[in-house]
C-alpha cells in the first residue's frame, strides 16, 4: 500500500464506508418489493400481475447486484485493515488512485480487468 498516502486511504475507507451505510439501507428498503408477488386475481387483472411480477424480477436484480457490490465492499474493509488493500489480486501490482476512487472496492488493476471483461 507504499503507493497509496493515509490521506488518499481515509479518503476511500470513507467512501467504502459510506457506500456500505448506503448499500445496507438500500437493500433493507427494497426488502419487500423482491418478494414473492400474490397472484390473487380478483385483486387485480392480468396487466397489473404481469407488470407487479416484472417489477419484482427487476427488484431481485437489483438487490442481488446491491448484495455482491456489499460483499465486495466488505472485502475491501478487510483488505484496509491487513494492509492489503489496493494491490491487484491478479498480478500483485498496484491498482491505481483514480480507479480506486471510480470504485474504492477494486479487486483487480486496469489491465487485469480488461482481459477479465474481454473473457
């Protein structure tokens, strides 16, 4: 973490701070609109079902893509405090301030993550 100062690593430790206060609130909230949608017709036609079960398949993703960028925030905490944080899991290399900043809880360096997302 030589390429980071402790100014730079409160900085983030903030933000992943405050992102998991956002994320934990965000997934407490959205609670109720991924569960299981009541089909009950005489409660309503087919159009309001069709669009109440859309609207909650859209709320499980959105929960579950809330949960792994939680988990993934966790992870970064943990590495901040063993003195890991910001080293490619990959390659070992630093990961650069300004991509840690974009995204504080960054497991892999600019390169190492282009060929993930180009396999």
């Amino acid at each position: 973490m030589d390429h980071l100062s402790e100014e730079q690593l409160t900085l983030l430790r903030n933000a992943l701070v405050e992102t998991h206060m956002n994320l934990t609130e965000q997934l407490a909230i959205s609670k109720s609109a991924a569960e299981v949608v009541n089909l009950d017709q005489s409660m309503v036609g087919r159009v309001s079902r069709m669009d109440a079960m859309q609207q909650q398949g859209m709320a499980v993703s959105t929960r579950d893509k809330a949960a792994r960028r939680l988990r993934r925030i966790e992870l970064a905490l943990a590495a901040l405090d063993k003195n890991e944080y910001g080293l490619c899991s990959q390659c070992d290399e630093a990961i650069s301030y300004p991509r840690l900043q974009a995204q504080p809880e960054a497991r892999l360096c600019i390169d190492c993550q282009s060929r993930a997302d180009q396999q």
